[in-house]
C-alpha cells in the first residue's frame, strides 16, 4: 500500500472533508490490516459485508460548528484505540453496503485517505469535553 498522509489537527481535518464527498473514521490496525481481515460482529461471531466506521461528514441537520462533529465523532470509538494501542484512527471513504449491528456504516471499496494522530485526538477529546456534556445520555 501506498503511504498515507498524517493528519494532526482538527483544521487538517476539515480541510480533508472539503477535498472527498463522504469521508468516515475508522480505528483498527490500518489499511492492509483491514484489507485481508475486514469487520466481524463479536457478539455473534458474524463477519459484516464491509468495514465498520463512523462518519466523518455532517449530517445536514447539524448547525453547529463543524470542528465540533469531527471532535465528538472521534471520541466516539476512541475507547479503541485506548485498549489496543495497535488500532490507530483513519480516515476513509468507500461505498456504503449496509449497516451493522450497531448501526454503523458499513464501507467496501475502501479508499484511505490519512492517518489521524495522537495530537489530533487529543485536541478532539479537549473540544469535546469543553463543547459538550460529554457521556450524558437521556437517563443521566
């Protein structure tokens, strides 16, 4: 595989978003991994019809800032990355062949677009918890 950029700032970040139409995030071990392995469902032992990410791209209904989506969308799964220091965030787009379990986007013709730092998610995780009641759910 050729090598891919690093992306190291939210900026960058959106920069890249401009640039490809639908770009979705993805923590694993990269590309080459993913391209032999792809996605299984660990509760049912199943292997899904494409690799399993989380969008990048704002939905239209969101009116606040973008920095904002890119910053809560990475904090999503960061946790991954947490328990395996292997797994590293992506940046990826591909065509959607469906939804997990999770409702999750599913992507195969997989395109890989950069690789997100250390320094990116860290700048994430801060302007998610400055932005937003970050962990509270309905019930909370």
């Amino acid at each position: 595989m050729e090598t891919i950029d690093v992306v190291s700032s939210l900026e960058e970040l959106e920069d890249l978003l401009k640039r490809d139409e639908t770009v979705y995030v993805r923590y694993s071990e990269g590309y080459d991994a993913d391209a032999s392995s792809g996605s299984f469902d660990t509760e049912s032992g199943l292997e899904l019809p494409g690799l399993s990410v989380n969008p990048l791209t704002p939905e239209a209904w969101w009116t606040c800032p973008v920095r904002d989506w890119l910053a809560r969308q990475l904090c999503q799964y960061k946790h991954l990355h947490e328990k395996n220091p292997e797994r590293h965030a992506w940046a990826l787009t591909g065509t959607l062949a469906g939804r997990g379990p999770d409702c999750e986007p599913l992507l195969v013709d997989v395109v890989p677009l950069a690789r997100l730092s250390d320094d990116l998610l860290a700048e994430a995780e801060d302007v998610y918890t400055s932005n937003f009641d970050a962990g509270n759910g309905p019930e909370d």
